[in-house]
C-alpha cells in the first residue's frame, strides 16, 4: 500500500501524519485483533461458567484476585529479560497454546456428554485418564479457563500500551489514541458480532470459537512485530534512542515505583477511586435489572442488547468526540469528563421515581462503560506516557493489575459490609437499596473528581522532568562567571596607559576604588610586583626595565591612607572654588588627554554648578573618548540637565551602552522623563531602539508597563528592543508584573505574523526559515511574562535542538499550558509537518480560505 | 578595524583585521554582523583574532553582545588565533571561561561539529 495512500485513509480517523502512518496501523491492528479474540472469548467464559453450579462463580474471581500477583512477577521477570519483540511474541503465542489446550479439554467434555466416556473421538489424544479428569472435575478447568482469560485480557491490554509508548512519545500518542481506541472498539464489536452470530445461527458449537482466536492472535504477532520492525526502521533514520532498556522489575520493584513517585501514587488512587465507583455502579445495574427482568431469559437478552448498544455508542461517541475533545480541551478537561458526568447521572438516582429507573441504568450504567471504552481509557494511557522508560512498566503493571483488582475486591467488600447492614427483613424496597448504594458511589465519584486535579496539576511537572536546559543563556554564563563592568574598566585602563599615565593612574585609582581586585588582576594592572609580573606582564605590555612609570606609585593606590588623602584633596573648598574657575578653561584644551583626564576627575568632584556646566560641554565634545569619561561622570552625578544630551548619546552605536548605563543610573525617577521619547517621531530611531533596555536595567513596575504600552503600538522597528527588554525585566526582576489582558493580544499578534512568514515567505526557503525562527524566538520571550519563565525557555530550547522525544515531550508541555487558541495558531508552526501540511493548518486556524 | 566574513563546513567565520576599537568602527559593529548573520540562519560563528593586536572596552563588549544574541538562538560562538597579551587579559578577567578560545582556527572549525 502505498504511504501516501495509507496516510490519506488513516487522516480520516485520527491526526496521523506520514512517518507515523504504518506504526499507528500496526497498533491499531494489533489492538483490533486482541479485543476481538477477548470478545470471541467472553460469551464462551460466561457461558460455561453459569453452566457450573453457582457455588463455583465465586471462586473464578478469587482465582485471579489470588494468582494474579504471581502472573505479574513472571511478567515482569520476562519483560526484564526478554528484548521486547521477543516478549511480545511469546506471550501471544503463550495464550494461542492455552487457546488450543482448553478448546481439546471443553470438546473432550461436549463430546463425552453425548457419547461414553471413553469411546469420543478426541480420545486418541488423550489417555484414558485425562478424559476421566476433565469428566470428573471439569468445574476446576472451567475456573482455570476463566482465570486464564482474565489473565490473557489484562496482560494483553498493557502489552498493546506498552507497545505504544515503546514507539510514541506524548503528544503522537495523544494525536493517535484515538485510532488506537477506535481500532480497540471496532475489534470489540466485531468480536462479539462474530460470536453472536456464529452462536445463532449454530455455525459452529461455543468451544469451537476457541479455535477462531489463534487465527486472530497469530496475526497481532504479525502486527506487533511489523511495529517494532517500522520503529528501528526509524529510529535509525532518526538517530534516536527511544526504546531504553527498562531496568529490573518485579511486584515488589512495581509497588516501590508507585509509592515513591507522589503522581504514580495520586494516579492509581485515581483509577482506584474510578474502579470502585464504576463497581458500585454495576452492582446498582445489577440491582434494577434483577427487579425488573426477573427471569434468566429476559435477562440475557437485556444484557447482550445492553452491551451491543453501548459498545456501537461507544464507537460513534469516540469517532465524533474523543480526538476533538483531546486535541480542543487537552488532558485537563478529558480527565474530568467521566467523573463529572457520572456524579450527575448518579446524583439524579435520589430524584428518579421507580418506573424511570431502568432508563437510568441504562444512562448512568452506559455512560460508565461508554466513558471506560473511550475517553477515559485514552486518557488513562495518556497519563502514563511522561513517566520515565523504566518506571512506567513497573507501575503500569502495577496499577493496571494490582490496584485493579484491589479496587475491584474493595467495592465487593463495600457492597457485602453495605448489605449486611440493611435490614433485609424490613429494606426490601429495591429504590432504597439502589439509592443507599448510590450514596457510596457518590462518595467515589466525589473522591475521583478531587483526584482529576491533582493527578491533571502534577502532570505538566512530570513532563517537565525531562525537559532540562540544553544550553544556559549567554547572560547567565557571563553573569555567573565575571563582572562585565569591571573587565571593561580593565581594558580600558590598560590602553589608557598608551595615552596618558595620568590618566592610567587616575583609571587605576578609580579601579581599586571601586573594585575588591583579584591578585591577578593587581598584577595585571602593575599594583603588586613579584616575580609573574617581572616575567609576564612587563613584556606584555611593555613596561620596561624600571618595572613601572613611577615605581612604587602602584602600591600606594592601594594604600587606604592615600585613598583618603586623594579624598580630602577633592572635598577641600579652595579646591572646588580653585576648581570652579579654571574647569572651563581645562576642558577647551586643545589636547585630547587633558579633557579626558577633566572628564576623568570630574567623577570625583563635588557636582557645584559649574562643574556640572563643564560636565555638559565634555558630554558634547567632538571625541568620543572624552564623551564616553564624561558618560562615566554623569553616570555618577545624575544631574538632570544632563538627560536630554546623553539621550542624544543613545544613537551613535560608540557610545550607545556607556549612555544607557548613565540613564539607568539615575533610577527609577527618569522613568517618566524617558518615556516620552521612546514614542516620540522626532527621536531619530537608533534612539528609541535603545531606550528599552535602560528601562529594563531600571526594571520598575512602571517601566515595565510602559515597555508593554509600547509594544502594543505595534511598530515593526521597536519590537525586538522591546521584546529584549521584557524578557530582561522577567529575567532579572521577578517581582514585576505582567498584566494577562494587556500581553495576551500582543502575543496572538506576534504568533499571527509569525504565521504570514509561513504563508507569505519573504524570500527562498532557506530565508523564510531563518526569519521563521527569529519570530518564534521573540513568540517564546513574550510567552515567558505569562508563564513560568523556565519552562518556557526549556520548552523553546527541546523544540529547537531537542531530540524527537524531548521535542515530543515539550510540545505536550506546551499543549497543557497555552491558551487554546494560541495553541492553534502556534502549534503548526512548531510541530515537525511537511511545508503543505502546516500551510493547510494555518490556514485553517487562521480562518482563511 | 576590517571584519570580513567567509563561510566554510557551515560555519561563518569573521576574519578580523586590526583592533576592535570605538575609535575605529567604521559603520558596521562586529555585533550587528553578527546578528545579521544569525537572522540569515546561521548557527555557528567563528571569530578569528589572529590580525587583532589589541581590543577595548567597547570591543569586549561587542564580543560578549554577540556570544549573548548566538547562546539566546541556540548558536555558538567560538574565538581563534588570539594573540599572548589578549589572551593573558582573557584569562585574567576569566573571559576565558565564558568564551570558548581556541589556539587555530582548524581546531575551532573541528570542535563544531564535535559540539
């Protein structure tokens, strides 16, 4: 068949994209023929299970209540030791073996009833004695059978699950449950059709449809190894590792694994709770279908057109419904949908008067096994799916079997301990019986809604274990590693030595100053003198013979006392006076150095009016070098007449970050003052590109709110400086605020233009594909006010260069955090789609035609 | 300051010649040719000091602009061919811990795709 052809048919049924096409088929396969066996197989278990005396009935639930923990540790040893296709073929063809093995034990014992004992034709297999047993115990084999069966519908369930979580990661599998159910449901029906028809019509006798099941089972080997034979194929075209080796299991290994992991454990409280209220419920069923059909006849029918209708239901209600509500509402809501559905129906037992109470089983009794059938298996599974390779099989094995069956047993006790209390002398009214049980489901269903969301809040948490930071951002590096402000003090201070050694020295100075400097870095600035400096740094930096310009002065910078004298020198009145009448003239020197050295000393001086009148000339000086020490010395007086000329610094890219560390120094008080000319049409656009970081080196609520006004006028030349500058302030300011109402719109904006890069490429593929990129990049940073800022920045850094899992397991992530609509619109962008396939799905999330 | 840049086994490479320097910045920084080669897609970004004497403040701070844009796109930013002084400051100011530093640029190129 081929791919193309297979992919169109399987889009009819679920969200199947093109590598995944052939897996997702041989899944559903495989899941078709296991619960058509399992349905082929019920009738006959039931059949000749009510043929045995009812004394016995107890005891085939016993049995497998009692052995089922031994299956399981078998299990789990084989799951260990056997390579996974191997497991999954043996333990198909363990159960065709048990097929053929109980069909020669019920046809030895159909033939003997209507000829002698010894003389039936199957005899010729069987010794004399063996015919002897089966006659005289044949309630022992037909409890054994059922046991088996039980065992065979368990283990062959989580196997298919297994499988699938084998080959898919989260989000494929969320996309393609629904083939996977609908395949389940249809096997179902067939199944069970197949025997109610072969059965009617006498095609064959009950044990002979024993012998239909290998057929069918023969080919889910065939099925499940096609599976494993597609995955290697592409995992080595992908070169991904996804089937880890899961470590050593065992019951005891599966029930640590649940009781140390706080989600595996609401998890099975979850299902526990879901079991026991589905249990409570059957038994009310029971209750109103006993009363009203009281013979076995009339019940039969009932119960095989009960399920025949809930299982077609079920399949129409999980083609119409479970992909859509999955993909619209995610996890969340799905999870929540039995339970609230079936607190309400069960409520209503306390309103329904007696002659509606058989359509109320039907709803409320429908509705759970309807539920069971589909949505909530689907999202069952689904939760199991971010649990780590290795732990998921110990607790699957162990939910599924073990709590299962606790749950089940626990609503059997409930429902002994619930009549043993009544009255039966007195309490013969079915309607009290029906709704005292209800009052106990309630209380179940109560506890199973409680635990949706808590199971649903732990989840995002448990795909978030595996989404840790590919790489760290290039802030955090630097920020972790040096003071950038003092690495570029330091290259500056060593060329100032080629300029001027005042001004080396007065550099010096301001260094030590200011800085607790490393010994390193005292040698490297010439401070402290020992051998490395002698052989090192001299050569370097040419410091000749005398090992410095005036030896010993370097010392004596550091020395505290003269630190102070330099002090007082700048604070003495005569010579601020002295100062205040010759700055003027000092900063008209024709020489360079001597106005940088002015601008240089000025930081140290008083700010009485004409220094800072002089500090404003050296701020408009021709030299760059003099603007930028002046730069330096607004940054340390904050005059406010200073504002509108270092603003005019922020459009000349040499001068452009000493001008915005100047204004970020005044504070938050030159918020207000800047604003204006971040709007502003005069301001030339160098200029108000660089405004947004001053504001987010300010990072005040106020500025962070006027960095988002501005972003929501939407100008094409300001969005990446604001974009920066916001994601800085989430950064580095955790406190500040971020209003959802004023963001969300320009977020929807922002993925919308990254969808016109998709739709209207602005150039060759190779361009569209970068300038995608940069869209998303700044989709990602606005996403990070909104949400918890690394997880965001995880999820963006696996969808870029995570591997196909990972990338699988931060789109699951995202499906679970973002809005819905943003997730229409962003999801095509991110998710890996041919180029036609995402154009289609833009277009349809944008509405267009 | 002359940056000119080539491509080769897709990474780009900035040959840059003389000192990175606010004073002799012509028009276009080193940052921006940086950031103009990331938006054309490009990952991976070798800057080649062997023709760079000395650097200043504002040239630190167009390498540690350019690393931050690279790091913030998934990319990666290497450095070759840097001279003994420029190298004892790197160290010194533990620039060397940020900046991946390689002694020629056929080992730089190497690393990338070992990375």
């Amino acid at each position: 068949m081929a791919d193309g052809f297979l992919e169109r048919t399987l889009k009819r049924l679920g969200d199947v994209r093109g590598h995944e096409a052939r897996a997702a088929l041989a899944l559903s396969a495989f899941f078709f023929l296991i619960t058509a066996t399992f349905y082929i197989i019920k009738p006959v278990k039931e059949s000749f299970l009510i043929g045995s005396k009812p004394g016995w009935w107890p005891y085939a639930d016993l049995a497998t209540a009692l052995l089922i923990g031994l299956v399981v540790a078998v299990n789990a040893r084989l799951l260990d030791r056997l390579p996974r296709r191997t497991y999954l073929t043996a333990s198909l063809l363990f159960f065709v073996s048990g097929l053929l093995v109980f069909w020669l034990i019920f046809d030895v014992h159909q033939k003997t009833l209507s000829s002698t004992p010894v003389a039936d034709t199957s005899g010729v297999i069987f010794l004399l004695w063996a015919q002897t047993i089966i006659w005289n115990h044949f309630p022992v084999f037909v409890i054994a059978f059922c046991f088996w069966a039980d065992i065979f519908i368990a283990m062959s369930v989580t196997q298919f699950w297994i499988a699938v979580n084998d080959v898919f990661g989260p989000h494929e599998a969320k996309r393609l449950i629904g083939l996977f159910v609908t395949g389940g449901l249809f096997g179902g029906i067939a199944g069970a059709a197949a025997a109610a028809l072969m059965t009617v019509v006498r095609l064959v006798e009950p044990e002979d449809l024993l012998l239909v099941c290998p057929i069918l089972l023969v080919l889910a080997i065939a099925a499940v190894n096609g599976v494993y034979a597609e995955k290697r194929r592409t995992d080595v075209v992908a070169g991904d590792e996804r089937l880890a080796v899961p470590s050593k299991v065992g019951a005891w290994e599966s029930f640590r694994a649940v009781r140390s992991d706080r989600y595996l454990r609401l998890l099975a409280a979850m299902v526990a709770s879901a079991i026991v209220a589905g249990s409570l419920i059957n038994y009310q069923f029971k209750w109103v279908v006993g009363n009203i059909y009281p013979t076995v006849q009339a019940r039969t029918s009932f119960i095989a057109l009960f399920f025949l209708v809930i299982l077609a239901v079920s399949a129409a209600f999980h083609l119409l419904t479970t992909g859509r509500v999955l993909k619209s509402y995610g996890i969340r809501w799905a999870i929540a949908a039995a339970p609230a559905f079936l607190l309400a129906a069960s409520a209503a037992v306390f309103v329904i008067p007696l002659g509606l109470m058989l359509a109320w089983a039907w709803v409320v009794r429908g509705g759970d096994k309807m539920f069971d059938n589909t949505l909530s298996q689907s999202v069952r599974e689904l939760l199991y799916i971010p649990v780590s390779a290795d732990v998921k099989y110990r607790a699957k094995i162990f939910i599924d079997v073990f709590v299962n069956k606790f749950a089940t047993g626990t609503a059997a006790v409930l429902w002994i301990v619930l009549n043993a209390a009544r009255n039966f002398e007195y309490r013969t009214d079915p309607l009290i019986i029906i709704r005292e049980t209800g009052l106990a489901a309630l209380a179940f269903l109560v506890l199973w809604l409680a635990l949706t969301r808590f199971v649903y809040r732990e989840y995002p948490a448990v795909l978030k274990k595996d989404l840790g930071r590919i790489w760290q951002e290039g802030r955090t590096v630097i920020d972790a590693h040096l003071d950038e402000k003092l690495v570029r003090e330091i290259f500056d201070a060593v060329q100032s030595r080629e300029r001027s050694t005042t001004l080396y020295y007065m550099n010096l100075f301001n260094l030590v100053r200011s800085k607790n400097l490393t010994p390193e870095l005292q040698e490297l600035l010439g401070i402290k003198r020992n051998e490395l400096k002698a052989r090192a740094m001299d050569a370097l930096f040419d410091v000749g013979a005398a090992g410095g310009l005036y030896p010993g002065l370097e010392e004596a910078i550091t020395d505290a006392e003269f630190q102070k004298e330099i002090d007082l020198i700048y604070l003495l009145p005569t010579y601020q006076k002295i100062m205040d009448e010759n700055l003027g003239k000092i900063i008209g020197s024709p020489s360079e150095v001597e106005r940088i050295e002015a601008a240089n000393s000025i930081c140290r001086m008083a700010p009485s009016p004409p220094t800072m009148d002089a500090l404003a000339r050296l701020l408009q000086d021709r030299s760059v070098e003099v603007v930028l020490y002046a730069l330096n010395g607004a940054s340390v007086h904050r005059w406010p007449e200073h504002v509108p000329v270092i603003l005019r610094h922020l459009g000349n890219p040499m001068t452009v970050a000493e001008a915005q560390t100047a204004l970020a120094a005044y504070g938050p008080e030159i918020v207000g003052r800047i604003a204006p000319h971040l709007r502003s049409a005069d301001e030339p656009a160098e200029v108000r590109r660089a405004i947004p970081e001053v504001l987010a080196r300010i990072g005040t609520q106020k500025a962070a709110d006027i960095l988002v006004a501005e972003l929501a006028r939407r100008r094409d030349d300001m969005e990446q400086a604001l974009i920066d500058a916001l994601y800085k302030v989430r950064a580095e300011r955790p406190r500040v605020r971020f209003r959802e109402r004023d963001l969300r719109p320009e977020l929807r904006f922002l993925i919308r233009k990254a969808c016109d890069v998709v739709l209207g490429p602005p150039g060759p593929p190779e361009e569209a594909g970068a300038a995608l990129v940069i869209r998303l990049r700044r989709v990602f940073d606005l996403l990070t006010l909104l949400y918890l800022r690394e997880d965001i920045v995880n999820d963006y850094q696996h969808i870029l260069q995570g591997t196909s899992k990972s990338v699988d397991y931060a789109l699951e992530h995202l499906d679970n955090l973002l809005d819905r609509e943003d997730k229409e619109l962003l999801f095509p962008l991110i998710e890996d789609l041919p180029d036609g396939e995402r154009v289609v799905r833009l277009k349809k999330a944008l509405r267009l035609k | 300051m002359v940056i000119k840049s080539r491509e080769l086994s897709n990474v780009v490479i900035f040959d840059i010649q003389g000192e990175i320097r606010r004073t002799d910045t012509v028009q276009e920084t080193l940052h921006g040719l940086v950031e103009a080669q990331l938006d054309r897609g490009r990952r991976n970004l070798l800057l080649d000091f062997g023709g760079v004497e000395f650097i200043d403040s504002f040239g630190v701070g167009q390498i540690l602009a350019s690393y931050i844009s690279t790091q913030h796109l998934g990319g990666k930013l290497k450095l070759c061919r840097i001279s003994d002084k420029l190298l004892l400051i790197f160290k010194i100011t533990m620039l060397d811990k940020v900046l991946d530093i390689h002694a020629d640029c056929d080992h730089a190129l190497e690393s990338f795709g070992r990375t």
